[in-house]
C-alpha cells in the first residue's frame, strides 16, 4: 500500500501532511511513502530527509496520485476550493484522501468531491473523545495558533509586555484580554503570561474558569446565565441575540482596560459571534491591538477583515486567517502526528486498510464514499435526506 505526500497548493500554505520522521512507523505496516518533490520544502523537511527514510520521490504530481491508494493532504477540495479543483479530475474509485476539507463550511465542495468515487476524511470532524486526542488537528492547529496570536501581538503594541524596574523608571506590565478559553485560548494565556504581562480572559463556559486560572490568569465573572454554554463534545454552544448582547455590555468595560485583547471564539461551521464592537474598539486606548483568531468566520471584532491589519480609533486589528503555517516546521510536525496516527487506527492488525463505520473515529470522519457523501451533518447541511451525492 502507497500512501502520497502531496505539495500543498493554496496559496501560502508552507505546512506538509506527513513529515519524514513518521515514515518508520509507517513502513512496520506496510505502508510505503510516495512523494511530491519540494513537498516539505516549505517546512524545513527537505526531499533528501525523506529518501533517508525509505520514500520514492516522483517525476510529478500526477504520478504521486495514479500510484498511491492513500493521498495525505493538510488541505484538499473544499479547504483549497480553487487550486485543488485541479485535483479532482486525478482522484477516483479505489483512492482515499486525508486531510482538511472544510466540509462543514464548504458542503457543496463535498459533493463535487463525491463525485469523483473516492473516499474522502476530513480531519477536522475528529469526534472529541479521549482515544482520539492524538488525532485531533484543531487542537494541535489552535495551540500553535494562540501563541503565534501572542508574538503578534507583542509585535504591533507600542509597549512592551513585562513589568520592568530599570533605572529610567518602573515599567508597568501590559494587560492582556483572552475571549475563549479553548485549546488557542489556553495557549494564549500561557504565552502571554510567559512574556510577563498581566492577563484576564473569559469564556461563556464556566467550567474552563479553573483552567484559566490554573495558568496564572484572573477569570472574568459576567453575571450570565451560562447553563447550557457547552455541547457534548466540548465546544461553546451559540448563543441567542439576547445573550450576546448582554454579554457585550458586560465585556466593554473589561475590553477598554487592556492593551491586548486576543479573541478566539468560534463555532465549527458557523459565523463567528461579534463580541467585540465598533463601540468598544473606540473606547479602547490609542495603541491597542485586537487579534482575532476567529476571522476567517467572519471575526469576533465586528471591524475585522480577515488576513488585513485595519486601524480604526488608533487601534490596530489583526485576522489572521492561518497562522499555523507561520510556524510550518512544528505545525506539519503535529498536524503528521495526528494524520499518522489516524491512518494506522485504520489499519487493521493483519495490515490491512479497513472502513469500519462501526467505529465512531471512523464514522465521524468519514465524508465522502463510493461516490456519495454519507456524512449526516453535510448531509444535513445540503439538504439531502437520503444518502445520495
């Protein structure tokens, strides 16, 4: 069995879906590695790295797809709706994709897909439970994602993060306001508390404020009723206009006294919720940054444009729309780890590539097979009631 490392096409995306360090792992299975050449150029992983491990480098991509069964990607058609159009024409039956595809976003590119007749895995369906942490590509994306948030940040303020006694004067410790306190949020607290700056979050969650303080952070208490903040798989749940709007009243005092605020919120195939208004960016010191990492959903800063740096009121507000490939080494690193695992978990013990939908893994990721999208929630999204592409 080939397995193919396919060179990413959108444009600026640096990271590789599978690294050379993983290719012994695979090989215990009998999976052989096929490459594109320049694949993890971008990366740091360079071809030779790859030939050391027992990869085939091919004359093109067209070879890498006619000759494997297992096509790894970090992102295929519908994460890469206009380079990766290209691709389909190359997939068919007897072909199986890995990867991100944003099916939930893009539910009409899972159909396209289907078309084709090859399977198609979505990573970022990865049911939340615990034996599948190791495969979970949100998780792994947003850590990297809410300290790169941090750099960013320290990068545009005028000041400077930690409390310094110098013999010019005491400097006083930037402020700093995480909203979300998921993975990237998490991360966030951490890494700017690292750099020494002060720092309170939120989350619509309660259960997280032993998490956030945990880290070093102060929670903010909102007097919110917040019982069914949180679904079965972990993630906030989206709130009515009510809520939101309570939520926001509650939150511009908190948001005009830090220098920082690092937003994170966002909801799997929904709009982010504005948290952040044009009102309250005004109300915030000249010099002031916003990161909002939920911009490629819209954005939590109601002034957010996603990939722009905007200044509205003197205050600088960052979308940016994917920072994990800014650190394309660690993140490809990660994001093979979770794709590896995720493959040999179907891989059976005689070596051999199964589906099982019995399997919750399995059926959770599962998108497209056999020429139809079988995944409930897209199909949900396309309005298909039966199984049909």
């Amino acid at each position: 069995m080939n397995i193919g490392i396919l060179k990413e096409t959108f444009p600026g995306e640096r990271r590789v879906a599978i690294i050379p360090a993983v290719l012994s792992q695979l090989s215990k299975v009998g999976v052989n590695a096929v490459l594109e050449s320049g694949a993890g150029a971008a990366a740091g992983y360079p071809d030779q790295a790859y030939v050391d491990k027992g990869a085939r480098v091919a004359g093109s991509r067209s070879e890498v797809i006619s000759s494997c069964e297992i096509l790894a990607m970090v992102r295929t058609y519908g994460a890469n709706l206009v380079a990766g159009k290209a691709d389909l024409a190359e997939f068919g039956p007897g072909k199986t994709v890995i990867g991100s595809c944003d099916p939930l976003g893009e539910p009409g590119a899972a159909k396209e897909f289907a078309a084709t007749g090859a399977n198609l895995f979505s990573l970022e369906l990865m049911p939340r439970i615990t034996r599948a942490q190791s495969m979970d590509i949100l998780s792994s994306m947003a850590t990297i994602a809410g300290y790169k948030a941090v750099l960013l940040a320290a990068n545009h303020l005028p000041k400077m993060f930690p409390m310094m006694m110098t013999a010019a004067g005491t400097i006083k410790p930037a402020r700093v306001f995480i909203i979300g306190a998921g993975v990237a949020g998490l991360q966030a607290i951490s890494s700017a508390k690292k750099l020494g700056a002060v720092v309170v979050a939120y989350d619509v969650r309660p259960a997280v404020k032993e998490q956030i303080e945990s880290l070093g952070a102060k929670f903010v208490e909102m007097p919110l009723e917040t019982g069914d903040a949180e679904d079965a798989g972990g993630y906030a749940k989206e709130q009515g206009e009510d809520f939101i709007r309570k939520q926001r009243e509650l939150m511009a005092k908190v948001v005009a006294e830090n220098d920082v605020v690092i937003t994170t919120a966002a909801i799997p195939g929904r709009k982010s919720p504005v948290l952040v208004t044009a009102d309250m960016v005004k109300g915030m010191q000249p010099g002031s940054v916003i990161i909002d990492l939920a911009a490629e959903r819209g954005g939590n800063c109601e002034l957010t444009r996603a990939d722009e740096v905007v200044v509205e009121h003197g205050v600088t507000i960052l979308g940016p729309v994917n920072l994990a490939t800014e650190i394309p080494f660690h993140a490809s690193q990660m994001y093979s780890k979770n794709l590896t695992t995720f493959l040999l978990h179907l891989i059976d013990k005689e070596g051999n590539f199964t589906l099982n939908t019995d399997d919750e893994i399995t059926a959770g990721t599962l998108v497209t097979r056999d020429g139809k999208v079988v995944h409930p929630r897209v199909l949900d999204l396309l309005g298909d009631s039966g199984a049909g592409a």
